[in-house]
C-alpha cells in the first residue's frame, strides 16, 4: 500500500515439478493491472528462455513450446494477437518480448482461472482455505500418468 508498486511471482516447472520461483516487488508503478501482468509475462518468457537455452546446451530435447500461464486473460489475448497498440514504451517493449516468443513457437500463452493460479501464493494475502487448497496441490503433486 506504502508503495503502490505490485508484485511479481513466478512458478518455474519442468516436467510437472517446481524448480525455480521468484516473488519480486516490480521496479515501475503501473496504473492499470494490464500493465503490471504484462511486465510479469515478459518476466517469466525470458526466465523460461533463459532455461531452455541451459536445458539445450545440456543436450535435452525439447518437445515444442513452454506452457505459460497468466490469470489476467486481457493480457492473454492481446499477446496471442499479432497487432495491438500500446501507449506506453515499457509496455509496448514487454509486449513485444512476450509476442517474440510466441511468435518463434518458445512459449504458448494460456488464461489460468485465479483459483488455479499458484503463484498467488507468492503474491498476496489469501484466505486460509484457499492458501491451504493450493498449497496442498503444489507440495503433494501426483504425476499426471499416476492417478490415485
């Protein structure tokens, strides 16, 4: 509230495990929540570049693009989108990184429900039962071939 800045948080998975997150105050003070889930988007597209440029050099195929979810569903279809305009530079920048990816087939943008997001752990103050349901999902995870 002190600062108005918002938070980023970003869930790193490979092969349905968690390997990296990051939870981080964003430097600008953005007006709108476009603006800051949009900085958080190209935050997280060049984290994931960043990882499959190091599973590559390791020698790990990879089987098409990264999977990268976003709960503000506005920003979602302006990224999918191959023209918008944006007023503002750092805007307009961190769209065009997001859309590079895509474009290249390195990352698939997907709308996740706010429920299902995880990150909001990270983030922000939750209710106990919804902290504890998503906890609960992310720390107990069972492999989507291993059904109980």
């Amino acid at each position: 509230m002190i600062t108005r800045r918002s938070v980023t948080g970003i869930l790193l998975f490979l092969n349905n495990t968690p390997v990296k997150w990051m939870s981080k105050r964003q430097k600008t003070v953005e007006t709108s929540t476009y603006g800051s889930e949009l900085v958080a988007a190209k935050q997280a597209t060049e984290m994931i570049m960043e990882y499959r440029y190091a599973l590559h050099m390791m020698g790990v195929y990879l089987d098409g693009p990264a999977l990268l979810l976003g709960d503000n569903n506005i920003v979602v279809m302006n990224c999918s989108m191959s023209k918008s305009l944006l007023k503002k530079k750092h805007n307009a920048c961190s769209y065009h990184r997001v859309r590079e990816a895509i474009a290249a087939g390195i990352v698939k943008f997907t709308h996740i429900p706010s429920e299902s997001n995880y990150a909001d752990i990270i983030t922000k103050r939750l209710n106990h039962v919804t902290f504890h349901r998503l906890a609960k999902e992310l720390i107990f995870r069972v492999p989507k071939h291993q059904k109980l």
